[in-house]
C-alpha cells in the first residue's frame, strides 16, 4: 500500500530542506574566517620545494606570524606560531598543507584541536561614505573613537557619540576624489 501525500505537504518539505541547505551555505561562507583567509595567504606564499617539507612550513609559519598584527596574531598565538604560546598544534597544520589539502579542511582540523580558533572574527570595516550612524549600535560607535585615538567625554546618550563622530570625521576620513 503506498501513501498518497498531499501536494502542499512534498513542497513544504522541499522548501524546509532548502532552508536548511541556505543556512548551512551561509555559514561555511564566514566559517573560520581569519584562519581561511591568512592560511590561503601562507601557503600562496609557500614554493613549490617548500610546501613538500613539514619542517620548512613549520618555521616559515612561524616566520610569518612573527610579522602578523590583530586577528592574525591572535591565530597565530592558538596555533603555536608565536614564541610565547602557551601549546603548539603547528603540526596538525604542517603536514595537511605538506599534503596540499584544501585550507578549508586544514582550519576544520585545527579547529577540532582548539575551537577558538574558527570563533575568530576580522573586525568590520565601515565605510563613511555611505554608513549611517544611526543604525551602528553604541559599542561599534565607541570602537570607532579608540581606532581614532579619540574619546566622547561625558557622552552618555547614542545621539552624543555620533556628534562627536561626525565632528571628527573630517580630521580621520579622507574623502577621495
């Protein structure tokens, strides 16, 4: 005896199966973001001879995070690549990219080993031109001031950071022509 299901119940289920799909697509987008992004970076930088020896990835990865600022510094400091990290997983990093697995699944390796690792997020860069300060919250307001080296003393209320933003605004943005 087979079971007749109703049209509306079949689309239902399809589109709830496309959600799901949009969802998981949508994360993988952003999904380990500064780990994808400096890791890409690392390994177009490697040769042709190194990218075969785990030794030699492993010191130019150390080389090249001694250089790394913000985001990248703080991976950097997870994985092992600084001197002053507390553990080193850098061989769970040296022998996939030796291998020359996709990056993708080299940062999902790494973070299988330490979690922080994929919860690292680049700060968003804001665009004056066309950002309206009205609709950033009072947190990102205030970060936009410390960036600038500036401060909003006394200010208390949404309306006063964003006074003292565009106050400033022509001494920190450069409007290009």
């Amino acid at each position: 005896m087979t079971a007749i299901y109703p049209k509306s119940s079949t689309l239902f289920a399809l589109l709830s199966l496309l959600s799901i799909v949009g969802v998981t697509l949508s994360v993988k987008e952003d999904y380990c973001e500064v780990c994808v992004n400096f890791l890409t970076r690392f390994v177009a930088d490697l040769n042709d001879d190194d990218i075969k020896n785990t030794d030699i990835i492993e010191q130019r990865f150390r080389d090249k995070c001694r250089d790394s600022v913000g985001k990248d510094n703080r991976l950097c400091y997870y994985v092992g690549g600084l001197e002053e990290s507390a553990t080193s997983i850098v061989t769970e990093l040296s022998k996939p990219i030796s291998w020359r697995m996709p990056v993708i699944k080299v940062c999902e390796k790494l973070h299988k080993k330490d979690s922080q690792i994929c919860e690292l997020r680049y700060e968003k860069v804001i665009d004056f031109k066309t950002v309206d300060l009205k609709k950033l919250k009072v947190r990102d307001l205030k970060k936009v001031l410390d960036a600038w080296g500036e401060s909003c003393d006394g200010c208390l209320e949404k309306s006063e950071f964003i006074k003292r933003i565009e106050e400033l605004k022509p001494k920190h943005v450069r409007e290009e022509l």
